[in-house]
C-alpha cells in the first residue's frame, strides 16, 4: 500500500443499506481511535443513517460516491488506507469498488457470500493486489468468518494432523415474540443470482486451479440428504447450500500451495430442531432452486420475497427485536490422527483410518447484523494493525488465508464472539 499520508483511515462505503447502518453503528466502537468517514450517493440518507446511529457523529466525513461512477470511486478510495465495502449485491457492484481500490493503493474488506464474485476478483485482481501491496479479503461476516477461522481454530487445537472438518450451523430465537422477516431482501438477492450462475463456477475454478490438488486419502465423504447427528442432540440436518465450503476450500488451497500442508476437507450442513421444519425448508428451497433457473421465476422471487420465503425475508428485514434475541452456534467436528505433525504429513494416503476427533463450537448473538458488523470493521482493523502478520506483499484472499497468523480470533472473542472446544479426545 501507498505511503502517502491521507485524509482517512476507514470508509464505510455503502453505508445506507441495511448492513451498511448497522456497520456504522458498530464502527462507534470498533473505529474508536481511527479516522473514519461514510460513503454513499445519497447525502441526505447519509446523514440520515449517522443522526439514527449517534447524536455525536455530526462530525464524521461524508463522501459521496456511486457504483455507477468510475470517477467517485476512484476519488474516494484515494482518500483513505482500507474501504469497508457494503454495498451489494457483490456480483453486480462489487468488482468497480475492488477494481478502485486496486488502483489506488487501498485495502478492501466485504461481507460478500457469493463464490463467483469471491473467486472471479482473485482470478483477475490477486497478482495486481500484491503488487499494489494491497489487501482484498471477501466473506468478512457471518458465517463464513466463524467457519474458515473456526477451521483454523480447530487445526491449531488438534496435536495432530486433521483430515477433515464438518461444519453445522444452527440458529436459535429466544424472544416469545419471534417472528416475521429474519434476512434482509438485499441477502435473498444475492442468493437468488448466486443460484442463477452456480454453472459459472466449474470453469472459474478451472482458470483459478488449474492443477488440480493430490487426490488425498481418506475421502470425506457426504452424508445422506437428511439425517439426524447424535453427537449434537440428535439435531436434524441438511447440507447447507452457503459458500461456507467455498471459502474453506480457498483457504486450504492457498496453505497447500504456500505451506506445502496437507489441506483439510470439508462439508458444511445446517441443523433444524424437527422433521417439520426440514420438510418445510425442503419444500420452500426446492421451489426457489427451480425458480431460481428461469428468468421469469428470478423476478417473481425479487418481486414477491415475503410470498416465496413464507415470511422470513422483507425489504425491511429483522425487527430489533428479533436481531437481538437470535443467537447463533456453529459446530465444527474435525477427525484426523495424533502424532507428529511434519512426520504424517510426508504422505497423502494416510492407512489408516482417521482415529482422533475434536468437537469446535463458535458462538454469538444477532448472526445476520451484529456479529457480521463486528468481524466486518474487526477484519478492518486487523488488515491495518497487524498486515505484517498476512501472506505475502498483499492480494486477493479468504479470511482463514489472510489472517491465521493474525489475532483476529482473540479480537473477535473480545466483541461478542466465543471460540471453544467443547469436547476434546483424552
């Protein structure tokens, strides 16, 4: 990154939308010491969103910039160290705002879950970051933050060489008034495009990867469609169609190829309390993949989001009430075998059979727009305190490649988070 003394520290570029507010009322706190400003076209709703947030940010910065406009991006990337992108959908806004950043010397952290837009700009933009000495980190929010990190976590935990990684995430709400909207129709867009392209992904990977990874032994193997895991309260399961297992796989890749490590495997699932609510999420996830496919059936799902989601998603989003009353906890089960590190590691096809298991649960509260704000400005700050720690000159990465070596997780257990091992082998 340039040198050069300049104006700000952090925008919070779309700051407007509904993540984008929440992040500016964290960043109260989180930014405390730095020099921060918000970045929109609106000015009006900019100011709108600072007076909502705090009756004392009168003073913050306010830049006015559009997506549709080159110039302002370049403008306001140019005026701080790291942009603290809000504003998506990221496959259609996102790559300008990396693009400007890029070019002007400036880091670049987004909450995207969006595997094309993810592994499309390190594609195209990996070696120019590092060039530029600059840091592009996407998947910075919930719940990829807590499953590539809690990854990471559990590896370090293990005294041994893991083989393979399950990830489970379930959501609880304990208010007595639970109900209405729980995502923000901005979420339900970016799921309904990333859908859409899912076919795009097969090829990009292909450009990205182009020698494929050692075929390493044991497989992983998937479990049925649906199923019940005793070890988890007889929680039932799906798997779970987010790009937690992209974002891994990234970060396991850039450790097979920087480290010479052996890369854990890893399938994600999602855990329901019933066989009725598996049934319905199948009723109601079929019906938006297949709609998903067509073009007339993406714009009845973007027009009618109340209808297709029975209720969980509005263009208002959650109540505060019902943010602040969900909790979230995502449970990591890693299998693998005890012994000396360096020494298993020589071969890819390990005998035997995995013989030592390790149980990680990463917990919080308000998942969607909470914790997502927090690891979002948190992801920030590590990228401008602690970017001697992160790989290489700069680049395009997954959080659990660009900040292993960082103390993200003990920030992130300082704000709210909680990273534990909750059941390990004697």
């Amino acid at each position: 990154m340039t040198e050069e003394k300049r104006p700000l520290d952090v925008i919070i570029f779309g700051a407007t939308g509904f993540t984008g507010k929440y992040t500016v009322l964290q960043a109260i706190k989180l930014l405390d010491g730095l020099k921060w400003g918000v970045a929109g076209r609106n000015k009006d709703k900019l100011i709108s969103v600072l007076n909502w947030a705090s009756t004392d940010l009168a003073e913050i910065p306010i830049v006015i910039a559009d997506v549709k406009d080159p110039e302002s991006l370049n403008a306001m990337a140019k005026q701080c160290r790291i942009v603290v992108n809000c504003c998506g959908p990221y496959r259609f806004f996102g790559e300008q705002v990396v693009k400007a950043c890029v070019e002007a010397g400036t880091h670049h952290v987004d909450v995207s879950g969006e595997p094309q837009y993810m592994e499309r700009m390190q594609l195209l933009y990996h070696e120019k970051a590092q060039e530029k000495g600059v840091y592009i980190v996407s998947a910075c929010g919930l719940d990829s933050i807590p499953t590539d990190l809690g990854t990471v976590f559990l590896e370090n935990q293990f005294n041994g060489v893991v083989n393979s990684v399950e990830s489970f995430i379930g959501v609880t709400n304990k208010s007595p008034n639970a109900g209405g909207a729980v995502i923000h129709y901005g979420t339900w867009e970016s799921a309904i495009y990333g859908l859409a392209h899912a076919n795009e992904l097969r090829s990009l990977r292909s450009k990205l990867f182009p020698v494929r990874l050692p075929n390493f032994q044991p497989r992983l193997k998937d479990r049925p469609l649906v199923g019940k895991v005793r070890s988890l309260n007889n929680s039932w399961y799906v798997p779970f169609p987010g790009s937690d297992r992209s974002v891994v796989m990234r970060s396991q890749r850039f450790f097979y190829d920087n480290d010479k490590k052996r890369p854990i495997q890893m399938k994600a699932y999602v855990l329901f309390n019933s066989l009725l609510h598996v049934i319905l999420i199948g009723i109601f996830g079929g019906i938006f993949a297949l709609m998903s496919r067509f073009k007339l059936g993406r714009q009845l799902l973007l027009k009618y989001p109340v209808f297709f989601s029975g209720g969980y998603v509005s263009h208002e989003g959650p109540s505060e009430e019902s943010m602040n009353s969900t909790d979230f906890a995502i449970y990591l089960i890693g299998e693998g075998w005890a012994g000396d590190k360096q020494q298993l590691e020589v071969t890819n096809q390990l005998k035997t059979p995995p013989e030592k298991k390790i149980y990680v649960k990463v917990s919080g509260n308000n998942p969607g727009y909470g914790s997502t704000c927090v690891a979002l400005l948190l992801s920030a700050t590590t990228i401008l305190n602690e970017h001697a720690k992160m790989p290489s000159t700069g680049g395009v990465y997954p959080p659990g490649a660009a900040y292993y070596k960082t103390n993200l997780i003990e920030e992130l257990c300082k704000h709210g988070l909680k990273f534990e091992v909750i059941e390990k082998p004697k």
